[in-house]
C-alpha cells in the first residue's frame, strides 16, 4: 500500500492511531496536521476522542480561512499555521505529549540524539521552544521561530515535542524516534555512564553499500513466497511488541545456499509487505529494490556460519540502554535468559560497517546473540521463531535488570548453577 495516494484524512487518522495505539499520547491530547498543495490545511479536531477517530471527523481550513467539517480545528492550530508560514518546505506536522519527552520536557533537557547513528540522521538536532500558553499566538510564534532556525523537532518546555517533515510519514518517523531517543536514555541513566557517536562515526552510517549488482528474479519458488511472508510478520509483530520502531530494525532469512531475503532500505517498517522484501542471490540484489544497509553484514554471517537461518537487529529500549551504555549486559539472572541468550559479547562501532567478518566470526555454537555499541542487538537462530525468541527474552531480560536496580542488587547464578544449566539444556 502506497500511504502517500490516501487522502489526507485518512493519512491523518492511520498516523493517529499509531501514536495513541503505541501511547505517544492520550484521548485528549495530541494534534497532527497536513498543508496541502493548494494551500488548504487538514488538522484533527478539538475536542475528539483520538482513540476513535475517523476520517469525517478530519477538518479542513481552506487557504482563504474558511472552516469545513463538523467539528472546530485543534485547539493548537496557531502554531501549525505559524510553522507553515516560517517554513514552506514543512508539508505535515505532528505535536503529541510521549511520556519520555514529556520527562525531558519538564526537566527542560533536550534528549542527544548521537546514541545511535539512525536516530542522528532521522531527526538531526532538536531545537527547544519556550513554554507559552496552549492555543495562544505565542506559542505559535515560539514554536514558529524555533523551527525558522531550521529544526525539524523541536521539543516544548513543559509541553511535549511537535516534529515537522515533508510528509506525515516523515514528520511521524520524527516524533517515534526522538521518543525512542528519550526512552533508551532514561533507561541507560538507569545502567551506567552513556556512550554517544561522534560525526566520524555516524557518517560511517551514510556509507552505502547496499548497491549491489542487480538480477532478474524471473520466477518466484513457493518457499521464497513463504519467507517474505514470515520476514514481514515477524517485522509487524516486532514493531507491535516494541522491539523495533518505523525507521530501525533489519530482519533476514536464509533462502538456499548462502542466498537470503531481506527488509529494504529506507521503508517504514510498520508498512512493509511482501513485495517490499529483497532477495538476494549470489551478492545481487533483486532488480529494482534496495536491501537494508546490513546487508553486507547479514551476507557475511551466512557465508561463514551455515547452521545461522536467520538474523533480526534490532533497537529495542532497555537492550539498547546497555548498547549505549558501557555497563556489561548481565544474562545470568534467571534460567530462560541464560539458556536462550548465553553470555552476550559487545561489539565495537563501526564494525558492522568496516568488518562485517569480525561479527560473522564472533558469532558460534555457544554465541547467538551480540552487541553492537551505539547500535543494536543482533540475533541469530536456526530459524525465524528462534531468532525472534531471542531478541524479545533479550529486551524482557535487559527491563528486567534494569527494573531491579530500583529494589537492590543484583544475584546472579552462580557458577555451580550454570554448569547444571548448561548440562541439562546441552549448552556445552
């Protein structure tokens, strides 16, 4: 499905349940809007239950000012209204309260977006506004003026955040991935010291090597059809659990041979399909389609480890906390941990850019899953549901631990323990 051809209102209603669905914001809060071609802006009422919205609910402020719909417009259209006129470049804007925003908001701390390279480039620096009465032309000018400056997110003082881009999809991809950014962070304060990325570092991010001689698939084989299927609900169902956001997460399966299907580059992850998928075969790419950025990296580990059927990376919260954190993360607190995951190695950034061989090598019998600093987890598995068991035990492991700093320290298994472990379950 092609989410630009829906008409705005239903653009706005798709992308509004996504944010009180994933609770970025409440029944009463929250506003979103898209500037049309002609001028004609559409912006969710006032005043309306979000979590039932329809499109008839959507309003439309015609470019003479003139008001169609059968409610009033957001209470916060002043400020839509003021971004469009500082900034004709921003096409949508999205405002919501997310809890961890709200946190640095009401702190009045911006969140570092240098945690991991993707966030960097998604939302760039954050600018901040100064509180303002809600609804008032000041605010409107405040925000306004933050965005003239040329941010695209700009958190609220003792508000929220509102983002901007050039769709809604763009300006929504903004708003989850600073929340995101603001999440992790809280959890990894929880950790330890936090580690950021340089701007050496993150353009490492924007080396593509994902342009791959291409071919002609001609023909599509059964399992093929079966793989695409699995890959895109197993992407759904990690961005329904969390596990991923829209603009991160990579998930592959081994075809035949050292060949694999995998998620493309540069699609939101909630609306990936089947047709979306990248084969690859023998190092090309599927005709027309660009595979995810990882792509080397999850070549790599299948050429040097044939019992690996599948891998998903992933940046999910309290895992990414210990990514981003120079604390080591502990798997040794109850049996499931351990026996699913083992001892988890850290890998050095940029590794995954520069040495995909060294992950490929890292990864064994007794090695299935890894961390990448300032990135991911990455999992591996036999097959799909193995590999997608490890990465939800990790991030439920990872809440856990950090959870139970609150209560008191950590007990791990100990020595005499694992052993039985790994005796009954085959670990050895």
């Amino acid at each position: 499905m092609n989410f630009h051809l829906l008409h705005p209102k239903e653009q706005l209603v798709r992308i509004m349940n996504r944010i009180y669905n994933n609770k970025m914001t409440t029944l009463s809060g929250g506003n979103l809007s898209i500037k049309d071609h002609n001028g004609d802006i559409w912006i969710t009422p006032a005043g309306v239950d979000k979590g039932k919205l329809t499109p008839n609910d959507i309003m439309c402020v015609k470019a003479n000012g003139d008001i169609i719909g059968q409610h009033k417009p957001s209470s916060e259209f002043p400020f839509h209204i003021s971004i469009y006129n500082k900034r004709p470049d921003i096409k949508a804007i999205v405002h919501a309260h997310p809890p961890a925003l709200v946190s640095f908001s009401i702190v009045r701390v911006v969140p570092d977006t240098n945690i991991i390279p993707q966030a960097k480039r998604v939302c760039g620096k954050v600018g901040y506004a100064p509180y303002a009465l809600p609804g008032s032309n000041q605010l409107g000018e405040n925000i306004a003026a933050t965005f003239e400056q040329g941010y695209n997110v700009v958190l609220l003082e003792n508000h929220g955040v509102a983002t901007g881009g050039t769709d809604l999809l763009n300006a929504f991809h903004r708003l989850e991935t600073l929340e995101f950014c603001a999440r992790t962070i809280i959890q990894a304060r929880r950790v330890g010291k936090i580690t950021t990325l340089n701007e050496e570092q993150i353009l490492l991010f924007d080396h593509r090597q994902n342009h791959l001689p291409e071919f002609e698939l001609t023909q599509h084989s059964s399992l093929e059809r079966e793989i695409r299927s699995d890959i895109v609900d197993f992407v759904h169902r990690a961005c329904d659990k969390n596990l991923m956001i829209s603009t991160e997460g990579v998930a592959s399966i081994r075809l035949e041979g050292n060949n694999f299907l995998i998620t493309p580059s540069g699609l939101g992850r909630r609306s990936i399909d089947i047709e979306d998928i990248v084969m690859i075969k023998d190092g090309k790419r599927e005709k027309g389609k660009n595979p995810s950025r990882s792509v080397l990296l999850h070549q790599a580990i299948y050429d040097h480890n044939p019992n690996i059927n599948s891998i998903i990376t992933a940046q999910s919260p309290s895992v990414t906390a210990y990514a981003i954190s120079e604390e080591f993360f502990e798997t040794r607190t109850i049996p499931e941990s351990y026996v699913v995951l083992r001892d988890i190695p850290k890998i050095e950034f940029g590794a995954q850019y520069s040495n995909p061989e060294l992950i490929a090598k890292t990864l064994n019998k007794s090695v299935h899953v890894l961390l990448i600093q300032n990135d991911c987890l990455l999992a591996t598995g036999k097959n799909i549901l193995e590999t997608f068991d490890r990465l939800e035990v990790a991030e439920f492991s990872a809440n856990s631990l950090i959870t139970s700093k609150d209560i008191g320290d950590c007990i791990k298994i100990d020595d005499n323990q694992i052993e039985e472990l790994n005796i009954k379950f085959s670990l050895l």
